[in-house]
C-alpha cells in the first residue's frame, strides 16, 4: 500500500486475499512503518521509563505477552523512581497502596487498578495455568492495552501532574516577585 498523506510505503502482513477489503482487520499487522495507536510520552517521564512504555506499545499488536511483561517492568522502574526501594514488585505496589503521605498516595482511579499490571505481568512472565481447565494462562491483548492505559495514569500521577503543579506555581511567583509580595506558599 501507499499512504495517501505522504505518499510512503505502507506493509502489511495478514491472512486473506491481498487488497481483499472484506477480510477481518484483526487478521493484519503492519509491518513496516513500525508504529503504535498511543500517543507520544510526555517529555516529563524519564527516558529510560518512556522507553520501557514506547517499546511495550510497538509489541503490543505483535506480542501482548512481551507487552504486558514491558509494562510492568515500566511500573517497577516508575515506583523505584518514586522512592518505594522494596526488593520487588509486589512489595513495591504494597508499599504505594499503603502510602499515607499524601503527596505520594495514589488516586483512587489508579489506586484500584496498580496491581492489574503486576497480574498480567507475571501471566506473560511466568506459565501460569487454570486449575479449572489447566490451560496456560495467556494475556490478551485488550488486557496489555489496559496496562498501558494504567502506566498513562500513572505517569499522570508522578510526572506530569507535579510538573504542571510547578509550572503554574512558577509563574505565580513571577507574578508575585514583580509586585514585591513574598512567594507562594
């Protein structure tokens, strides 16, 4: 294919008659350009941790598994950076749910979804199986996606939200340093 915007080619792989406009979408993967449906990180969250969530959300359609372990070794690095040094992941989210200091506690939202990470991390990390059907225990895809959604909030929590908070408190302070009043507060 050819994209119609800039004229580049586009490469696709898929079951199905080629050009066959009925064939499920879901049958094909875009091969080259390489790219994903998320938007870009915000430049707030260190690069070795955006790194981590760009390259989980490139896999995602190719490997929701390597995805999902992606995301939550992002997680892992995000709450090291927070200050929660415990010696893994579990311990780690145990310790950020638990916080009482209100500057680091997590909000609701995101307070009730951090251990879904953790969860479908070890299903793609380690053979987990049904003890109903003894099947292995995969990660889905839509499930993936949600890891990603998580890590966004996430990020907004950590990174962007205080970055914005400082910006504005800044700009305050201008404000108030040119009118000779002492800085906020």
């Amino acid at each position: 294919m050819t994209c119609p915007e800039c004229s580049a080619d586009i490469l696709q792989l898929g079951k199905g008659a080629a050009g066959n406009l009925n064939s499920p979408t879901s049958d094909w993967y875009q091969i080259f350009p390489t790219g994903s449906n998320r938007g870009p990180v915000s430049k707030e969250v260190p690069t070795d941790i955006a790194a981590d969530y760009t390259e989980a959300a490139l896999v995602l359609p190719l490997s929701p598994k390597a995805s999902a372990a992606l995301s939550r070794r992002c997680l892992q690095s995000v709450l090291r950076h927070a200050g929660y040094a415990q010696k893994d992941l579990s311990q780690q989210i145990d310790a950020a749910l638990a916080e009482q200091d209100a500057r680091k506690a997590l909000p609701t939202g995101v307070h009730s979804i951090l251990d879904l990470i953790r969860n479908f991390g070890n299903f793609s990390a380690h053979k987990i199986t049904d003890q109903t059907t003894l099947q292995v225990i995969d990660v889905e895809p839509h499930e993936a996606e949600y890891c990603l959604d998580t890590l966004d909030a996430v990020f907004d929590h950590y990174y962007v939200k205080p970055a914005q908070a400082k910006a504005m408190k800044d700009a305050l302070n201008a404000k108030l340093a040119a009118a000779k009043k002492p800085p906020a507060k």
